[in-house]
C-alpha cells in the first residue's frame, strides 16, 4: 500500500472532495485525521472509513486557528510518533462570475486572504514536526487559474499566492527531508452542485446553469472530459508517498488539460 502506516491530516476533511481522499488514504493504509469546521461531515467520514476496515478520527477546529491547529498537529505525532503528511482543502469563499471592475474589495481580497493564512497556518503546524523527524509531505490544492481566467475574481492572485508559497516552503524545508508540493484541479463534477455555484454566483444557483457549467468546463479540457474526484484522490495518494520521492516544490496539473504546463 502506498501510504501504510503514514499519519495525514486533511483539512476539509468532511468536504465532497476531503472525504474521497480520506478514504483513499485510508484504503492505502494511512491513518486519517479529518479536520473542519462542522462535525456532522467529518463523523461521516469517519465512519465510512471505519466501516472499509480503515482507522480515522475527526477533529473540529477552524484552520485560520493558529493555536487549535498547532495543538491537534502536536497532538497526533505525539500520539502515533510522526505526522507525515499534511493536506489543506478548506473554501475560502471565492466569488466568481462578476467582472473585476464590479466586484467589491472585501470579495476580491477574501479568498487572497483566507487561503494564503489557512496554508500558511496548516502547513507551518505540520513542517514544525515534519523537519524534526526529517520527513513529511506538505500537499495544497488550487485551481491553477494563475495562468490567468476571466471573470474568476480573487481567485487568480490566490492560487498565485498559493503556488508560489509553496515552491518557497518546499526550497527551506527540503534540506531536511521535507517535500511540498499540490495538485491544480479545476471544476470537479463531482462536487460542483447548484447550490456551490450559487455560493460564487448567485445567478447560477439553479440546475441549468449547473449542467452548462459541466459540459463548458468539459469542452475546454483537451481531453474533452473532466477528471473525477477519484482521479484527484488517486494522484494525491500517489504525491503523498514515497514513490513520488523526487517530486517537490511543483503542483501537478489534474484539469485533464484545461491549461498547459
């Protein structure tokens, strides 16, 4: 298995997209602590794990809390002997669809601000551990759009942030046997509802508006088809193991080709 007795945080762990990476951590023999805001989501996890033959526990806390997040990554190394890998999928409340000359400050920074600190505070609590005991994985997520798209307000300047972020952390902690690296994934079908649109464009809370997004999305893929979240899950659980041991400091491009790289 690829992950056998590896201990992973997933931040956004109760989330569509956190809860199948969770079970295919679990499935590759990790142990899985859950992470979020809201505890129902994270129960279910966790006991869908449970129920495959897998260990988890879920943790409430909020990721913009530097010390819930310090204290329960502290928690789990001292408990299992490591924490050897940390992986960050919380919202950050992104609004799209509205023209840049339109939006507001407040929704244009937002996403800037929320996900640059809750990386930041998340990755920080993991490499503390990670550089002591001389290995880790540090995984992030965004959508790639810093190769610029229109009309995705701050989404552009966060995955910016994000991915640059990153490739800095990856060039400190290395030395000690640290990697950091991410995943660009753009549009999951999966975990797109109407009600997620509505979330970023109130315009597109219905379900026609949901379909035209799936089949737009597909069509500027050049393999004219979008990846699934077990395909994300999949690439993740590979990043995050030792066979992936020379990949550091790069994000990998799971948008079946939505933009080159």
């Amino acid at each position: 298995m690829l992950l056998q007795d590896k201990n992973a945080i997933i931040y956004g762990g109760g989330g569509s997209l956190g809860g199948v990476i969770a079970r295919t951590f679990a499935r590759e023999g990790a142990r899985v602590f859950v992470a979020g805001r809201t505890r129902e989501p994270l129960d279910g996890v966790v006991k869908e794990v449970t129920a495959a033959g897998g260990y988890a526990e879920a943790a409430v806390l909020d990721a913009l809390d530097e010390r819930a997040v310090d204290e329960h990554a502290r928690d789990v190394a001292d408990r299992y002997g490591s924490l050897d890998v940390s992986f960050n999928l919380v919202s950050r409340g992104d609004v799209q669809g509205t023209p840049l000359i339109e939006m507001t400050t407040d929704d244009f920074t937002r996403p800037i601000v929320t996900g640059i600190t809750a990386n930041f505070i998340t990755a920080r609590a993991a490499a503390r551990h990670m550089t002591r005991q001389g290995s880790g994985v540090i995984l992030a997520l965004d959508s790639g759009s810093a190769h610029t798209s229109p009309l995705m307000g701050g989404t552009c300047p966060a995955d910016a942030a994000l991915d640059t972020f990153i490739r800095a952390l990856a060039a400190e902690v290395g030395p000690s046997g640290v990697r950091a690296l991410g995943l660009w994934v753009a549009g999951v079908p999966e975990t797109l509802t109407a009600e997620k649109l509505g979330a970023v464009n109130p315009d597109m809370a219905n379900e026609a508006a949901l379909q035209g997004v799936l089949q737009g999305l597909a069509s500027l893929r050049m393999t004219r088809r979008s990846p699934g979240v077990a395909e994300v899950a999949e690439t993740a659980a590979f990043l995050a193991s030792d066979r992936a041991g020379g990949l550091t400091a790069t994000f990998v491009n799971v948008t079946g080709g939505m933009f080159a790289s």
